[in-house]
C-alpha cells in the first residue's frame, strides 16, 4: 500500500510523516495503515517529552533505543506514526501532542474529529 493513493484528514494527498526517524508501520516514513496493523499507526503526531512518559506510563516505551530493530528512540519534536488510540488517550488525559495534519491519515477520522485535530495543528 502506497501513501500516495491515500488521504489526509483535510482530504488531500497523504505526505509523509517523518524520514529521521523513519517513521510508519511499513517504515516508509508516512502514517499509512494496512489490514496488520491492528495499532492504527496513522496519527503524525510531535513528540513532547509529556507525551512521551505518558506513553511508556501506559506500556509503550519510545524513548529508549532499541538496536537491534534499528530503533533510535524518540525525543521530543520528533515526527512520529502513533496510534490512533494513544494519540485518544492522551488527549483524554490532556498530554495529547502536536498533529501534523497534512501527514495523518484521513482513517483517523472515524474516531476523532476534525476540529479536535485542528485544535492541535503543528
């Protein structure tokens, strides 16, 4: 599945999220999904050192470095593929990071709306 027949939230040509690091469940650098990720890795969101230990508090650690999947570990303003529901619940808790609109899938509307998304614009 290619990035470039897919939408944004905006309803435009899906761009990529982030090349360094490289981002995206086909690690393509775009937030595109497939019917394996069951995750929903379609939220370009930028990292936040907030979001971040919100984030390994719930289980999923992307801070640390990872070698030997050739994961560098994030930082903050880092460009990254959440998961719709991580990027959901943060926001529930009010530790929701920075969504890059034009690089996040137009699938995430089906759970959060746009104006939510809009709200926090990059």
């Amino acid at each position: 599945m290619s990035f470039k027949n897919s939408l944004n939230v905006l309803g435009e040509a899906l761009v990529p999220c982030s090349f360094d690091p490289l981002t995206g469940w086909f690690r393509d650098g775009c937030c595109e999904t497939g019917p394996h990720d069951r995750g929903r890795h379609i939220v370009c969101a930028v990292m936040t050192d907030e979001f971040l230990a919100f984030s390994k508090a719930c289980g999923n650690d992307l801070s640390t470095p990872v070698p030997q999947y050739s994961f560098p570990g994030l930082k903050a303003g880092d460009k990254w593929c959440v998961c719709l529901d991580r990027w959901r619940e943060a926001y529930a808790a009010g530790k929701a990071p920075k969504v890059v609109l034009k690089a996040t899938h137009q699938v995430a509307l089906e759970r959060v709306p746009l104006e939510t998304f809009r709200e926090y614009a990059a």
